[in-house]
C-alpha cells in the first residue's frame, strides 16, 4: 500500500518497481490518496468489524 495525499509520486512507483523485483507474486498496488482517503478507511473498517 502507498499513501500519499497528492497522490503516487515517481518515487513510489521507483519503491514498488523495487518491491515487485523481490515479490513477483504479490497482489496489485493500492494507492490511497485524499480522493480515496475515505471509502478506503470504510471498506478497511468493514472488514475488521465483519
């Protein structure tokens, strides 16, 4: 997950290149950003309280 409230910057996407050399399996990115800031933190809360 990357957090940035402007949105993904050239160095997270560098740090995720990074981190899918080391974890070729991994899931897709999730991006979390003021637009998305908030049905983010509802979905999350949904699933710890289900």
């Amino acid at each position: 997950m990357q957090v940035s409230w402007g949105g993904p910057t050239e160095r997270h996407l560098r740090a995720l290149e990074r981190f899918y050399e080391r974890h070729p399996h991994a899931r897709n990115e999730i991006f979390v950003d003021a637009a998305s800031a908030a049905h983010f933190a509802s979905t999350v809360e949904g699933l710890l309280t289900a």
